[in-house]
C-alpha cells in the first residue's frame, strides 16, 4: 500500500507540473522564431504569474509587440527570473536588459544582452564584479539603462553615478559623478542627484532628473517655521523635496550642467526625440485628489491596519524643446501616463497608462492626437521602448 501510495504521489506532482507548464507557457503569446521581422515594435517589461507550492510569485518578463493592426505579442524570456529597462542597442537587433540574481528583495542585479536574430543571450556586467576604472570596489544597483551609437551602453549606478561600457569589449568607464556637477547631500532631506538618466541620439548629451539640494534647503527655510524639529521637519523637507524633482541637461562628461524646469511640480522619465529637438516626460500637476492606503501597523503599537491619506496629482505626458521652452500637454485622462518612448521618425509616442483599469501601452501622435491602446489582457506593462527602425 505504501508503494502504491507513492506511485500515485510521484505520479500526481508529474501531472501537477505538467499542468503548470501548460498554464505559464500558455498559447496566447507566440515565440519569437514565429515573427522574426522587429522592425516598428516595441519592448516591455510585464508581470507574469509563477505557481509555487505556496503562494503565486510575480516577475517580470520582456516582451516584443509589433506596431500595426495585428498588434502580434511575442514573448522574449521564460527563465523566471525578474527583469527590468529592457533596451534597443544601436544594432536595431539586439537588446540589453537588467537580471535579478537572488530574491527579488534583496537582489543582486546584473546587465545582459540578448541577440533578437539568433536568440543567444550573454551577461556583459555582474553587479559584484571588481574593476579598477569604476572608482570604487564593485558595482551595484545598476538601473536606467540607455543606448548610444557604436554598441555603447549607459547606466546609472546608485543615483549618484553615471557610466558607459562598449558591450564589445571596452572597459567601464565613469563619466561623471555627483560630485563632479557640484551636489551634495544633506541630512535634513533624502535625494537623489542623478535619475533616469537618458542619452540624446547622438551620445553627445545627457538627460536626468536632479534634487538640488540648495534648491531645497531655500525652500524649506522660507516654508517650514523654526519651530517644527525632528521628524516632522522631516518628514515636511521630503515632501518639498519630491516637488523639487527637475530635468536636468548635461554633456556627456557632465559639463555644462543645465537645469531646464526649474519650478514646482515634479518630472519623471525624460526622452530626447531621434532628431535631438524635443524632450517628452511625465509630470505631476493639478487636480490634486486624496489617496488613502490602509498600511500594517507595527505589532508594539497594537497591530492591525492604519489608513493613511496623501495627496496626488495627475500625471501627463509633456513635451518641450531642449532649451526648456515651448510646453505643450499632451495627455489629460485622469488615468496615470508615464514612461514616454519615441518612435524612430519621431512622429508617436508610446507609454504606460492606467485609464483602462490597469498597466497597459499607448499610443499616441507627436502632438497628442490619435490616442489609442496598444496592448490587451491581463499583462500588467512597464518599460516601454521603441525599436530604433
């Protein structure tokens, strides 16, 4: 009876992970051999449901849609593994990505390639690897990936760093440093000098977002009384702070550092259009609506949930031309619009809205018009970047 019973459990756990494999493959998303034509499609990052014995587990993959009527989705990695900035390098055919080694929780992240001919995938830098050219001992928290010409490659490390690597054999090398565009910290207030960075078409120039810490501490001098100390000061500096969020425009080597929207409303994700003329990027104006969260409370304060109320704006898509001037809204659904990306004659942009109940990609013309879904289903989309041809 004993045999038995362990045939039959052996024999069940075969037929549960057949059923598994059945239900993660699936059949609505086509291999990427079926289609090898990339060119007007566009990369993602989506989250995708992984079975465990216990919980259902949730991580990115990188997926290909193409930008036409058929609108065909193709699926690029299946390895379980989280993955995020997924990337076109200047070949138009192969992509770079970032690869979680570990826990999602406390991970180590490594950047890989991947050719969209051939398939054969490649890690070009480990997080922990040594290298004498980066200034310090090893690299970690890679994030914000971006292309230049001649198989460069760009990414911020730690927002406070900014480097490039030739993916065919040249060393690290830092570009610039924090310090090197005259920031600094402070205690009062977190920041964070050097995000989402974003190389212009022609390597020559770079854009982020910058926390000016000066900025900041005049602010938080005129608006928050002497009296307020300690975390409540706090806790008011930070959210002076993120209102402070501003695009940032410098050359490569972090020369001739320009700050383009010098105002109060926070910027995120900003892209130079393929003739170098336009930047679009995400902003947070009015309406401001209030948003609760009912958060855990710590045990040693009784436990249980807490409701806890916050502002938020909404936010667009803008575009404006390089010196800053010439604003123009694009985007005004009361959905969230964020992550723009160019199409290569620069006459779309796609990027992520929630107006359709969750995560998925649009697209709209240059000016704003013709705004409509490109993908469908239960695929909650990030990241999006457009094939460079």
């Amino acid at each position: 009876m004993v045999v038995i019973n362990s045939i039959l459990l052996r024999f069940t756990i075969f037929v549960l992970f057949l059923f598994n494999v059945f239900l993660f493959n699936g059949c609505n998303h086509n291999t990427f051999d079926e289609y090898p034509d990339i060119s007007n499609s566009i990369l993602f990052t989506a989250y995708k449901p992984h079975k465990s014995w216990t919980t259902p587990k949730y991580y990115r993959e990188i997926y290909l849609i193409k930008v036409d009527e058929r609108g065909e989705l193709f699926q690029l990695t299946r390895d379980r593994s989280e993955e995020q900035n997924p990337i076109w390098l200047s070949d138009g055919e192969t992509i770079a990505f970032l690869r979680f080694r570990g826990r999602i929780e406390e991970p180590f992240i490594d950047i890989f390639i991947k050719n969209l001919s051939n398939g054969k995938e490649k890690r070009i830098i480990k997080c922990d690897q040594e290298d004498e050219n980066i200034g310090f001992g090893c690299l970690n928290f890679f994030d914000n990936l971006s292309a230049g010409k001649n198989n460069n490659l760009f990414f911020e490390e730690g927002k406070t760093s900014f480097y490039s690597f030739n993916w065919s054999g040249s060393e690290i090398e830092r570009l610039f440093y924090y310090k090197d565009l005259g920031f600094s910290f402070t205690p009062e207030v977190s920041t964070n000098p050097i995000v989402e960075p974003s190389v212009s078409p022609d390597a020559k120039k770079v854009i982020f977002i910058n926390q000016n810490v000066e900025r900041i501490k005049g602010v938080m001098k005129k608006s928050i009384p002497g009296s307020i100390t300690g975390a409540k000061r706090k806790e008011i500096a930070n959210g002076i702070a993120w209102k402070l969020k501003e695009i940032c425009v410098c050359n490569i080597d972090g020369s001739d550092f320009t700050i383009l929207t010098e105002d109060t409303f926070p910027d995120f994700s900003p892209k130079i259009s393929p003739d170098g003329q336009f930047i679009a990027y995400v902003s947070e104006r009015p309406p401001y609506r209030v948003i609760r969260d009912t958060i855990p409370t710590p045990r040693w304060l009784g436990g249980g949930t807490q409701v806890v109320s916050r502002k938020e704006g909404n936010f667009d898509i803008f575009v404006m031309d390089t010196e800053g001037q010439n604003l123009r809204r694009l985007t005004t659904d009361p959905g969230r619009d964020t992550e723009p990306t160019w199409s290569p004659d620069g006459k779309q942009i796609a990027f992520i809205s929630d107006r359709s109940g969750r995560n998925q990609i649009w697209v709209m013309n240059a000016d704003g018009t013709n705004q409509h879904q490109l993908t469908h289903g239960d695929l909650i989309c990030d990241s999006p970047c457009w094939s460079p041809k």
